[in-house]
C-alpha cells in the first residue's frame, strides 16, 4: 500500500476535499476516500461525513483526526 499524504499527517492538521477523495485529474495520487467529490458533499450534506471548516472565503478544510475517526467508526460497522 502506498502512504499518501493523509497517513503522515497529525489529526490536529487540515487535508483538503483534493486530498481526501480520488480525482481523475490525479489518477496515480493514491486517496484516503474510496469515492469521489460529489458523493462527499452528499454524505456531508447528509450528517453522515464530518462537517467541513472554512478556513477562508475560498478554503474549506476537514480535521484529519475527525476524518480518521469517521473512517475507523465505517471499518467496525
């Protein structure tokens, strides 16, 4: 398995929606998320994914601990 960028980071940091789900643009960049940007609005939108933080007008950012939890709480259901 490749580390990705995610693996390395404290849960303290920010990882962008780039960063989180596959993007075709980037096909070789390996992904933390196994679905894509759309679907991560929908599960945001429905209370299912953990709510972004807008750090500025134009970024918007998740917790990478918050992330990880939501991924550990799918890996035991």
């Amino acid at each position: 398995k490749t580390i990705s960028v995610f693996d390395n980071l404290p849960d303290s940091a920010f990882i962008r929606e780039s960063q989180l789900v596959q993007s075709p643009k980037r096909p070789g960049i390996p992904a933390p998320l196994p679905f894509s940007a759309p679907t991560l609005w929908r599960k945001v939108k429905a209370g299912t994914f953990p709510k972004p933080i807008k750090l500025s007008e134009r970024v918007t950012a998740w917790k990478v601990g918050e992330v990880r939890a939501w991924m550990a709480a799918q890996a035991t259901e």
